[in-house]
C-alpha cells in the first residue's frame, strides 16, 4: 500500500512538472486607449487563437483617460504597452527605459480640424486662433509643429491659445474653438456625425505637414530585452498580432464584430467601429511589424524641434531595437 501511495504520488508530481512545463508563457498588453477599432488587431489574435498557436496566454487591458501605458508598466501592470513614440521619447528621458521593440503604425493619423468659416486656410493663418490640444502626452507633435511655425502657445495677436480639449469633439462643435485636435479614424467622423460636412471643413494632417511623428508602437522596458526567454515570447507575440492585424486588413467588418464584442461598455456603435477599422487598415499599410528605422529619426528630429522648449533634449540612444522583430522572422 506504502509503494502504491509513493508511486502515485510520483506520478502525480510529474504530470504537475509536465503541465507547468508546457504552460503557455504569460504576457499582458496595455492599450493606448479604450476597446476601439485602432486595437482590433490585437483582438483578433486573441479571438483567432493566434495567441494560443504561439503558446501565448495574452491579457488584453484597455486604457482610457486616465491611464497613462508608460505609469502602468512602470509599476509592473504590463509586459508590452501600446504607446506613441513622442510620449515613448519624452519618458525614456525622464528615466524610463522604454524600448520600441515593434512598429505596426506605418504612418500618422493625427490632423487638426478646423471651421473653414473661421477663415483658416493654411497654417499661416493659425495666428491669433484658439486651437483644441489633447494632453497626457498627445500634445508633443503639436508643440513641436507649433515650434516649426514661430507661434508661442502662450496666446496673444501672434501666438495661438491652447485649449485644453476633451477626447472629445465639442470645442469645435460649439465653437470654443478655432480647430480641434483629431485622429483620421474617430473624432474627425465624430465631427461629421455631428453635422458639420467635410465641405465646411478644413482639415490639417501632420503626416502632409511634415511634423508626422510614429503613433501606436510597441514598447517594452529595457529589462525585458535583457532575458532571452522573454525576447522569445515577445516575437512570437509580436509574430501572431501581426497575423491578426494581417486577418484584420482582409476581413475589416469581421474584425470591427470582434472588437464590439470586446467592449465591456457598450459604448461603441457598429457603424463608428467598422468605419475606424477601415481607416486604421489604411495606417497598417501591410506593415509587419519592422520599425522603419528612417521614421524614427525623423520622429526625433521634429521633437527635438522645439527652440527653446523641445520635447526632448538629445538624441535618445537604445530607444528602439530590432532585436524582437529579427527574432520573430526567424520563427515558422
């Protein structure tokens, strides 16, 4: 009896040893923003078992206005964060070792919409105008294109006032503001659905402006890149959003279903959500992931921009890698 209780008990520890050894490696990605179309990609891996193939355990958490992606892996609430590389950049030289391991984003959404009726036609004409400006680190590109243009953000015949705008389009709805700060794929339609057409409309894209500055990278801490088990669950992870982002791009209106499906709040129409994928597809742009190396510098070049008052003092070292993405083309 004495025998068959130590032989069942050695059983027993090696199918708990197996079965720890098979689990599936642990990761959690913090949005950038709430549940929306800009992440269906990362839904859509998840939904597609692209996560489970790779022998990932994927946590999705959402972000919202409150939440700033560089606090929450500083304080070990995530893995990876979604992030823009302006507020990367700025908190990387505040002392946070933030790497861009990814880049899904080839190209910019961000543009600033304004009332033809207020008389704007070009950027020259922002003088004088109280322009709507999202904060919490969104205003970098902005301030950097203010700098490019010699106009003080202080107020004032020869400055521009800056209004602290809402994720929300209603400064420009009623006319608190000049223009407002919007993103190709939500707040500019919002604007339209309010009922204002794109015939009164002029609007501003950064990418045209030449102060476009890379949006929606994946970033990781320096510390992460340190451990090779890690690098290897970041590829396979980098590998399978990718995919998602791939069944994304060729199944845009199944894609804005799952991410509906996702949104706890209920707060995102059908409509809005399959018009945001659609726009976000255009900003993938087949990327692979690969950060365009050229994008980056030229990021860094229009933060450092600033005269007096850049976003960022000197040329950040270290800050991206193609370690992972090197890493992930590599695995079948």
């Amino acid at each position: 009896m004495k025998a068959s209780l130590i032989g069942a008990a050695i059983l027993l520890a090696a199918a708990s040893f197996a079965g720890s050894a098979s689990a599936a490696d642990k990761l959690t990605l913090q949005l950038k923003w709430v549940t929306q179309g800009q992440f269906a990609g990362y839904y859509v891996a998840k939904e597609k078992g692209y996560y489970k193939d790779a022998d990932l355990d994927v946590t999705i958490k959402p972000g919202g206005p409150d939440i700033a992606p560089e606090q929450v892996i500083a304080g070990g609430g995530a893995d990876v964060i979604v992030d823009w590389m302006p507020a990367a950049l700025a908190a990387r030289e505040k002392g946070l070792p933030l790497v861009n391991i990814a880049q899904p984003f080839k190209k910019s959404g961000m543009e600033l919409t304004c009332r033809k009726d207020t008389g704007i036609q070009s950027p020259a004409d922002f003088k004088g105008k109280t322009l709507g400006v999202w904060f919490s680190g969104n205003e970098y590109p902005f301030l950097a294109w203010m700098s490019k243009l010699g106009l003080s953000t202080e107020g004032g015949p020869d400055g521009v006032t800056v209004i602290k705008q809402g994720f929300n389009v209603d400064p420009l709805i009623q006319k608190q503001a000049d223009c407002i700060s919007t993103m190709t794929y939500n707040e500019y339609w919002q604007v339209i659905d309010a009922g204002i057409p794109a015939k009164d409309l002029v609007v501003f894209k950064y990418q045209d402006e030449g102060v476009a500055t890379l949006e929606d990278g994946l970033y990781v801490l320096q510390k992460s890149l340190d451990d090779p088990k890690m690098v290897d669950a970041l590829a396979r992870f980098v590998k399978a959003s990718m995919k998602g982002w791939a069944y994304t791009a060729e199944h845009p209106d199944e894609a804005a279903e799952i991410v509906l499906d996702n949104d706890m709040t209920g707060a995102q129409t059908e409509e809005h959500q399959k018009r945001m994928v659609g726009e976000i597809i255009k900003l993938i742009d087949g990327s692979d992931g690969t950060l365009d190396v050229s994008a980056a510098e030229n990021t860094v070049k229009v933060l450092m921009s600033g005269g007096s008052d850049p976003v960022i003092t000197k040329t950040p070292e270290g800050a991206w890698t193609s370690t992972v993405t090197d890493k992930m083309k590599t695995l079948k």
